[in-house]
C-alpha cells in the first residue's frame, strides 16, 4: 500500500503529523494507520542494547523500569515531550520518522548512536542514526519505508551520568534548543567516556563528536570536571568554540545567535549535571 | 475542493462505548473523534480549540487516560471507552465532586477550557487520589486556560482531590 504513491503517509499516535494535516503543512490522500501492529510495541533487551518497537507508546517508556536502567538518557527526556495527553498517544517511532529538529527522542537517538531498523517493501534494513536525518521533517527513508525499531545501546560502564536541559515558551513546548549528555566515569571518578549533543537549534540534531573527544582528553589531563572554576571556565570555553561553527535555525522566536548562545549554556548544564549524577552528587539548580 | 482531488465518500462502521453507552457509527476516514463527537453523538462539552493538539480543549478521556480528540481520527478509536464531560455526573441533574468543587471556588470564568480541565481531574485524581500542588499544576499544563484563572483551577482539584478521599469514610459526629 505504502508503495503505491508518495501522497500515502503512515499513522500511528498522530501527533506530530495531524497538527501538520491541521495546518495543511501535510496533505497525504490516504493515511495507514499502524498504531494497532502489535509486532510493532515492545521494550526488551536485544544484545548489547534496548530495543523499542516504532510504535511503542512514549508513555510507556516514562515508567519502563528497564529504559531507566539501561538507557537513563532516554528514560530523562520522557516527561519534556509534548504533555502527558500527547505522550499517551504519540509513539517512539513517530516521533524518530517525522523527525522535529526539537523532538527529544530524535536527539538522544542521535547522541547515542541509535541504530534505526526499517522496511522497504519485504526488504529489512537498518541505518544508524547519525545518517537517519536529513533536515527539519526530513529522513533518509523513502515515503515506501516504515521505521520498525529503534535500538539504543547499553553503556555498560559502573558509573554511568545523564543531563539534559531545554528551553521553550511554555513549559513543554517544542523547544528552541536543547541538550543532552551521557558520561562514563572509571573507579577514580574521571571521566573515560563522553556522548553529547544538542537539538532544536539546526535543521536536525547534532551530536558534537570532536567536542566530546576534546572533553575527555581535558578531563584526563584533569582540566574539566575538577569542581574548580578554571575547570568550569574551560569546559565553558571548549563548549561555546564548538557550538560556534554550528549554523542555527533562525525564526520569530528564537534569533541563530540566540539559539547559540542558549544552546552553549544548556549543554554546559547537562554536561555538569551528568558529571555530577555519575559522581552521585545532587544535581545544582542552575 | 481546492486541491481538485476526487473526494471519497465511503464509511467506516465504527464502535464507540461512549459515557456507557454504545454507539454504532459509520464515519467517513477523516472524520476526528471530536467532530465525531460533537456533530454525530451531539457532546459538544469537547470543544475545538487550537485545532492542533496545544490547547487542549478538545480532551477526552480514553480507557481513562486524557487525550486529545482533535488529533485523533474516529475510525482509530474504533472499541475504545470514551468518556466526556458529559458523563461523569452521577445522575442527570447532579455534579461530580471534581464539577462541584470547580463552582465552590470558582474554578472557571469563560468557561471554554473547563470541560478539558475537569477531565484531566478526574484522571489525575482516579490515579493518584492525593495529588501534590505541582502533580496538579503538571496535569492541568496540559490545558490552556485563556483567562489564567489557575490559581482558582489548582485550588479547584485540590479540594475535589481532599473530598474524594474522604468520601468513604463514616461521617463525623457534630
């Protein structure tokens, strides 16, 4: 059915997607509902990962005592999406497919190098998730395709931190920028492994992998993450020079240099509040 | 037809347990659950707000949880339980806890959001009979009231929230 036109659009939750019917930004001649494929909604360890069926309730990711545990990244960016009505009928899936440039499912995908599991026609193929976006709305997957899984990986590390931060209107609204980070910490409480990202603020998420291997050397050396403010100054510094050559989206909310400079200090939070949730420390109001 | 697309006509039979009752339905695919609601079953507590799943106006509860109705299509609650602001009094006439306790303290002033509020009450308070202020502030953000009367909407499921635990108990002796 999918295959035959690009007017036909799969449904599931319909919550990113009746809104744009609503504002005719979308105008699909047939809809394929896929809410009721139960094939399509689990939760369940796969390997070294989490496997989540594309149409899996986000609200039933927020109580998912094995997504708190094994993906705590995904398990904190639960309560900011949509309110808890929208949660209650928008999927994990959805959300990925139709990718949002704020949507924060999308960028914990991204940081964490998701891997996207998808079929084309009787074909089955899989794609990681920093080559799933392409802009804002827009995906690799052709309109013939249906996303069925996403999985994230389990860091296996003791000490494992998440931090995440947004900025929006109204509390829940989609945001102007956001960010996120996930740490690894080894039995000296020094940081070996660092994923981070930022959404909302370009045309998809971004992961700033060249940031997170400067972190990590920094941290080595015991330059960030030392509770000093010459540590707190260079973590700042090393964070705005590579939100610098990110290009952001501009409208009437939001200014690019706006969302820079937000973006710089909300992943400045969410790296610290990582640091500090892995150390096991309360998190400081910012 | 603007797009000058052939328009299909053809129905859907659809199932709906509506406030109790059940209601056998033929509904064109593109019909919304509160179109549907609102033009074939005449509940037109459910009101169309923003008409893009952020006001919240348009909430329904389904199978008890709040959602919203403007952003589902009918034939995709096909066997859900519906449950409007309609149903929820005891008897015809009567008010629940939740629509009482929104009078006493004058939970409402236009009005136009307060069917969707009183739902999410009920929601909130059937899961969780001892809501703290921020639980209820947390449910009732996901409803927009125009006029900002939430201060008096918090105090509203507040007190419905104390009196509904303490409905079953023996009364006090004066």
């Amino acid at each position: 059915m999918l295959a035959q036109g690009e007017d036909v659009r799969l449904i599931a939750g319909g919550q990113t997607l009746v809104p744009l019917m609503a504002m005719r930004l979308a105008r699909p001649k047939r809809l394929i509902d896929i809410a009721r494929i139960g094939e399509l909604v689990f939760v369940r360890r796969q390997g070294d990962a989490v496997a989540i069926g594309a149409a899996t309730k986000q609200c039933a990711l927020e109580c998912d005592g094995l997504i708190g545990a094994d993906v705590p990244l995904l398990a904190k960016v639960m309560p900011l999406i949509g309110h808890a009505p929208i949660r209650a009928r928008g999927t994990v899936g959805g959300s990925i497919a139709n990718a949002d440039p704020a949507a924060e499912i999308a960028l914990v995908a991204v940081i964490l190098d998701a891997i996207m599991v998808y079929r084309e026609e009787t074909r089955s193929a899989e794609i990681a998730a920093s080559d799933f976006f392409v802009g804002p709305m827009t995906t690799v997957l052709s309109p013939a395709s249906c996303l069925t899984c996403v999985r994230f990986p389990i860091w296996r590390e003791e000490r494992i931190g998440v931090g995440f931060h947004e900025v929006s209107a109204r509390r829940s609204d989609f945001a102007f920028a956001s960010a996120g980070a996930q740490i690894a910490l080894d039995g000296n409480g020094v940081c070996r492994r660092l994923a981070l990202g930022i959404g909302a603020v370009a045309g998809v998420p971004l992961r700033l992998k060249a940031l997170e291997r400067a972190l990590v050397d920094l941290a080595m050396a015991g330059r960030v993450f030392a509770d000093s403010p010459a540590a707190e100054s260079t973590l700042r510094q090393q964070v705005a020079a590579a939100i610098a050559d990110v290009d952001p989206l501009s409208d009437l909310h939001a200014s690019a240099d706006y969302r820079r400079r937000a973006a710089t200090s909300l992943l400045v939070r969410a790296v610290t509040d990582a640091y500090r949730d892995a150390k096991g420390e309360p998190h400081r109001a910012h | 037809m603007p797009t000058g697309t052939p328009r299909e006509s053809h129905t859907v039979p659809i199932e709906l347990a509506v406030n109790g009752k059940t209601h056998l339905l033929d509904v064109e695919p593109r019909m919304r659950l509160l179109d549907c609601l609102r033009e074939r079953l005449l509940l037109t507590g459910a009101h169309a707000g923003c008409e893009h799943g952020v006001c919240g106006a348009c909430t329904v509860l389904i199978d008890g949880t709040p959602i919203r109705s403007c952003l589902m299509f009918a034939v995709q609650a096909d066997g859900c339980t519906i449950t409007t602001v309609e149903g929820i009094a005891p008897a015809p006439g009567e008010l629940s806890p939740v629509q009482d306790a929104f009078c006493e303290t004058h939970g409402m002033q236009c009005g136009y959001c307060t069917p969707a509020m009183i739902l999410t009450a009920h929601a909130l308070i059937a899961n969780n009979p001892a809501p703290t202020r921020e639980e209820i502030v947390e449910a009732v953000s996901a409803n927009i009231c125009r006029c900002t009367g939430y201060a008096q909407i918090i105090e509203a499921v507040a007190l419905a929230a104390e009196r509904m635990r303490g409905r079953n108990q023996p009364a006090r002796q004066p």
